[in-house]
C-alpha cells in the first residue's frame, strides 16, 4: 500500500509537486496521466527515494520512505521494479543474462531457480524461445518485452512501466498491452503506469491520478475519469 500526503517537492528552488495525496492499495492498478512537464516522473523518483519532498511524506507498506534508515529505504525500493522506455537492456548479455540480472543483483546463485524464474518470466511475455539471443537480434517489441520479463523476475510488489508503448507502432502497441493486461490479471503486484494513451487506461487501470503543473487535478476510479468536472481533464480527454 502507498500513502502519499501533502507531499510538496522543490528542484533548484522551483516548486514542482505541490500538495499531493493519494493512497494505493494493494492490488490496485493506477495509471499517472498529465501533460508533458506536470511531474509524473518527478512524483515516481519521489516515490523511490530519489528526491526528497520539502513537506508531505510517502508512506510505503508501513515505512516512510524519506524518514526511515538507508536500510529500510533499500529493502522497500527492492519491492519495486521498473520497466523503462527503452528497455534498457545490456547488449553484451544474452536475453537469460538480461533477464536474470536483477536476481544476480539479488545475489541469487542457485542457477536451476534462476534458469526456471527467467523462463516462467518469457513465458509470460511471450518469449520463451529467446533465451540465448542478444539484444541486437530482437525487434524494439520483443526487446521491451525482455524488458517486462525483468521486471517480473523478482516477483515485486510494485511494477511501474514508464510510458510503454511510446514510440512503437500501433500493432507493436497492442502486444504490449496484451502482455501488461495479462500481468494485471495474473501477477499479484501492484502496477504504476506512465502514459499518454486514452484508449488503454481501462484495460490496465482501475485508478487515476492525473496532474496538472504538480498538482492532483483528478484522483479516483478511472470509470469516473471521464465525469470529471474539471476543464483541463475534459480538454485532455478530448
Ligand atoms: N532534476 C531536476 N531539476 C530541476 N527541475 C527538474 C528536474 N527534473 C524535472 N524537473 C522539472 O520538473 C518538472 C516536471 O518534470 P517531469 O519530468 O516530472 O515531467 P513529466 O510529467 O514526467 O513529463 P514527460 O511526460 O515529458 O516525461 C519540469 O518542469 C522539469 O523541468
């Protein structure tokens, strides 16, 4: 469960997150719209530990994330994952390795379990056939695929997907949410996702927070988003 209150975030002196609040339950499924420069990215750094708010806190299964030790601020970030725009996987390091990484990372060392957690892993996304190919040898999909799958790897409690299918095309697009939607009904954790795409927020949402120059403008269940009252939502979701 995350407990956001009153959390106000300065950079260089500039107000960027003011007076935010919000609780997610476990479970629960929130996608983070706003326009260009509203904060989304500044709020989930915010959410990790990154930055640090002036006021507010972000209470994270129990531990204020800003105001624990270093240890418990570590073992919390270790419940989440992140799957990136671009991926970012390692191009010297087949798909098992690229995959893998975050339980070696862990210090797993019990090959049979990683072997058996990365397959589990592709299979959900797909992929189980890639194994021993390199990055080089997948298409930008496939790629972003590996990319959920390592996610998935260490079984967290958060997943947050930073706009997932900017830049694919459309029916690369429509794979992806096919993958994300089967990981919101099948894996147990709780899904954070960026994005800019209307049409998919019903599929892989059941919240919404939407910011408005680091402001909530709309926080609730994404069946009500479109009752909003408020003329920047509306003009949004035109
Ligand atoms: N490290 C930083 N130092 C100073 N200002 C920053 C920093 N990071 C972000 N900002 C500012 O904070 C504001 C919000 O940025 P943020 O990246 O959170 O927007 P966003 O909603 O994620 O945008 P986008 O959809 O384009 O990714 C912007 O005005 C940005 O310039």
């Amino acid at each position: 469960m995350i407990e956001v209150e009153k959390l106000c975030v300065s950079l260089n002196d500039r107000e960027i997150l003011v007076d935010i609040s919000f609780t997610l339950d476990n479970g629960n499924n929130l996608v983070i719209l706003g326009r260009s420069g509203s904060g989304k990215t500044v709020l989930i750094k915010t959410l990790l530990g990154i930055y640090f708010p002036v006021s507010g806190s972000v209470v994270i299964d129990g531990i204020d994330i800003h105001r624990s030790s270093e240890d418990q601020r570590k073992t919390t970030k270790k419940r989440f994952a992140m799957v990136f725009q671009n991926a970012a996987l390692l191009d010297s390091f087949t798909v098992l390795q690229n995959v893998a990484l975050p339980l070696y990372e862990r210090g797993e060392k019990d090959t049979a379990l990683i072997k058996d957690r990365v397959h589990k892993c592709l299979q959900m996304v797909g992929l189980e056939n890639t194994v021993n190919l390199y990055p080089a040898q997948l298409s930008g999909g496939m790629r972003k695929r590996i990319g959920i799958a390592r996610a998935l790897v260490y079984e967290p409690n958060y997943i947050i997907f930073d706009e997932p299918v900017s830049g694919l095309d459309p029916i690369t697009s429509r794979e992806i949410m096919y993958y994300i939607t089967r990981i919101v009904e099948t894996a147990s954790a709780t899904l954070i996702t960026i994005t800019h795409e209307l049409k998919d927020i019903q599929t892989i949402a059941n919240q919404v927070l939407f910011l408005n120059e680091g402001r909530v403008i709309f926080n609730g269940k994404t069946s009500d988003l479109y009752q909003s009252p408020n003329p920047l939502v509306q003009e949004y979701l035109q």
